[in-house]
C-alpha cells in the first residue's frame, strides 16, 4: 500500500486544516471577552481582567495535567499520613509515665485503650522451644501451622521462653515493677500466664496456647448479629458448674474463665487489672507455691495466682462495675451459665465452654467432654488443654503433668 498522504502545515497566521474546532472556538472567545472588557468602560478596566478571562478560557487545556497532579499529592499526603500514624504510635511506646503515677496509671499511661479501635491481626503464641527445635513437637508444629493457614493476613509470632522473657523487658521498660514481678514468679508455668496478659495488653491480637487448633478463622468468632466493633476482648469459659452441689471440679470456681484462648484491643482494663494484680502480689510475696505438694492443692495455687481462679474474679468484677464496664443492669454469674451461644456482656464477648471446647473434668480429675460430635460445627478451636505439660495422656491433676508444668517439660510424643 503507498504512504498515507501529509495535510500541509497551516502558512504563518492561518488555521491549518489539522486544527481542532475546540481550538477555534476558544479563540473566538478570547477575542469576544476582550471587546467585551474594553466596552465595559474604563472605570473596569485593568490589564488583570484579561488575563483572567483568558486564563479561564485555556483552564481547559490543563484539567487533566491538574487532576494528575491533585492526584500525586493526595498519593503524597497519605504517604505523609500514615508515617505520621507510625510516629504517633512511636510516641506512645516511649510514654514514660510520672513515677507519682499508681502501677494502673502507669499501665493505662503507657498503653491507652481505644473502644473505637479495631482488634489487630495479631496470633501470639509460647513454648518451651523454638520452632526448629527437635523437641517441639509434631502435633504442636501442625496446630501453629493451622492458626496461620486459617486466618491469612495476620501476622503470627511464636515465641520461647527466653525471646518471651525479652520481649517483655522491651515492652515494659518504662514500668519496672511489672518487669521485677514478672522475672520474680517461680515457676515457668506462671510467667507463661502472665505473658499472655501482657503481650495483648501492649499490642492486642488473639493469644493461643500451643496446645490449640482454630477450626474456624478469627475474623468469624464474633456472633454477626453483634456489633464487632462494640467489642473489646472474646473470653471463652472453661469451666460451668453453677448450682451443682457447689462443685467447681478440678477448678477453683464453678463458673471459671480460661486464658488459653483470648482476644483483646491493646489496653483493654480487665488485662490492666489482672496484670497488676498479679504484679501487686508478687511483689508483696503473698502468693507461694509449694513445689513439694502435689495434685489438685499445686494447681490450685497457679490458677489463684495467675491463671483462670484470678482472671475469672477480675472479669466478674469488672462486669459489677457499671463505671468500668458500662453494664447498667445488675450483674449475676448465673446470667453466663449454660450459656448456648456467644455472649456480650458489656464490651467482653463470652464464649460458651463447648465453643472453644475447654471441656471439663469431674471431681476426681477425669476429663469429661462437654458436646460431643454434635457440637463440632459449633466450635471455634479446641484446646487439648493440660496434656501439653505431660510426657504421657493423663489428666491435668496426675504428678506427670504437675511435674512438667514446674519444670517446663514435656511434648506431644
């Protein structure tokens, strides 16, 4: 095919044929503004008028160079704005409260809680080893695999006992009396509780006992009817024996809360009083432990000093409080009992014990299932519970699993 014919270029003065008819018209009306400016009269005229109407005829020609640039800076200011977040973030972590401050001011100083805030995307877990250690675990490896297969977009950290131990040394460097308790609990078992507090009361996120499995994702745990963001911490029950003859099994309450599996906005106050609860006795010395006692009387002790005994007083309490937990409506534990779905009492979602399958035990220790295969579809994780102390299955009051829980040993072999 020969070569597509070239339109001659316009001579000098003259509109060429590849001229746009736009551009022609904006011409025309330059033109007529300017005649139009000078009959106005004098007492209207200044050389700005006709820079102005001729800088508002051509604004065309420049919308999309300006809606290009509008945005890369709006690009910018959101850049600009979410470093800015991070310094504001920043900030807050290096608070160092006012030394007149109570340990609960300094705890609430130091970590605000946010109601508006949404839960972060955090799983944290702890165990004895690291992940490629050889005594981890088979069983424990694939239940940590599964918290992140199942809820994408979190981020997962696992720590051991020593990285636990640093992490809260950073955290809590601006309280010292937090840290000192927390290096002073004797037994491994009890800073593994406390760690659970206080890493979701610093960054908030799910904790998980690495004796637990998710069988749905996070994100859905909450009942859709409810409001997420009206909620503030998810605590599942772990033990309901209200009204059974005054039997609290192989706990120490009849209703009891567990700290296996939580979830918390940072700051949230039931984890600011249970840790200075726990920091308040431990420093004063009241609470011991007396390794040479075995069974039931030893795990007592633990749950009372940092476990399911305190947290379960601390949370009922808290629910008692209508200044604390704006829960206007007398509050009685027998609200929560027999409980066959979630719960929100105040700002704290309450889980049945079948849904994260806390189960139970009876008076003389034996595990007793709470819903059987029925209530699978039901449940958001289960919790193998004890047995993660123990060389062999027994239950959570044998002296195999109290001796594993003083010393920190143990696996899923």
């Amino acid at each position: 095919m020969g070569r597509r014919a070239e339109r001659p270029a316009a001579p000098n003065g003259h509109i060429g044929f590849g001229a746009s008819r736009e551009h022609v018209l904006r011409v025309l009306t330059i033109a007529v503004a300017i005649v139009l400016v000078y009959r106005v009269g004098e007492y209207l005229w200044t050389p700005n008028i006709v820079k102005s109407v001729i800088d508002t005829v051509g604004e065309d020609n420049s919308v999309s160079r300006d809606e290009a640039a509008i945005e890369e800076g709006l690009e910018k200011l959101k850049k600009v704005e979410k470093e800015n977040a991070g310094l504001r973030e920043m900030l807050v972590r290096m608070r160092i409260p006012d030394e007149r401050f109570t340990l609960r001011d300094k705890l609430a100083y130091v970590y605000p809680y946010i109601e508006e805030s949404k839960f972060p995307g955090y799983i944290w877990q702890t165990w004895k080893y690291g992940l490629r250690d050889e005594n981890f675990g088979t069983r424990w490896k694939q239940y940590e695999a599964e918290w992140t297969i199942l809820n994408p977009g979190f981020v997962h950290d696992l720590f051991n006992d020593d990285t636990a131990a640093a992490v809260v040394h950073y955290l809590y460097r601006n309280i010292p009396e937090v840290i000192e308790a927390y290096d002073k609990l004797p037994l491994e078992i009890l800073r593994v509780d406390m760690f659970k507090y206080l890493i979701l009361f610093a960054k908030g996120g799910v904790y998980a006992d690495i004796d637990s499995v998710p069988l749905k994702p996070i994100p859905s745990w909450i009942d859709e009817r409810i409001d997420a963001s009206r909620v503030g911490m998810v605590l599942g029950l772990e033990n309901d024996k209200l009204g059974k003859n005054n039997n609290v099994g192989h706990f120490t309450r009849q209703l009891q809360f567990g700290n296996f599996i939580m979830q918390a906005k940072a700051g949230h106050p039931i984890l600011r009083e249970i840790i200075a609860t726990i920091t308040e006795r431990t420093l004063s010395g009241i609470m011991k432990v007396d390794a040479d006692i075995w069974g039931k009387e030893i795990v007592h002790d633990l749950m009372e000093w940092t476990a399911g005994g305190v947290l379960t007083d601390i949370v009922i309490e808290y629910f008692k409080d209508y200044v604390k937990s704006e829960v206007y409506d007398p509050f009685d534990p027998q609200q929560l009992s027999g409980l066959k779905e979630g719960k929100l009492i105040g700002d704290v979602y309450v889980v049945p014990v079948k849904n994260l399958d806390g189960g139970s035990v009876d008076e003389e220790g034996v595990e007793v299932e709470e819903g059987g295969d029925s209530d699978t579809k039901d449940l958001l994780a289960r919790h193998d519970r004890a047995r993660i102390y123990a060389g062999v299955d027994v239950d959570i009051g044998g002296e195999v699993a109290v001796e594993a829980m003083i010393n920190g040993n143990g696996n899923d072999n």
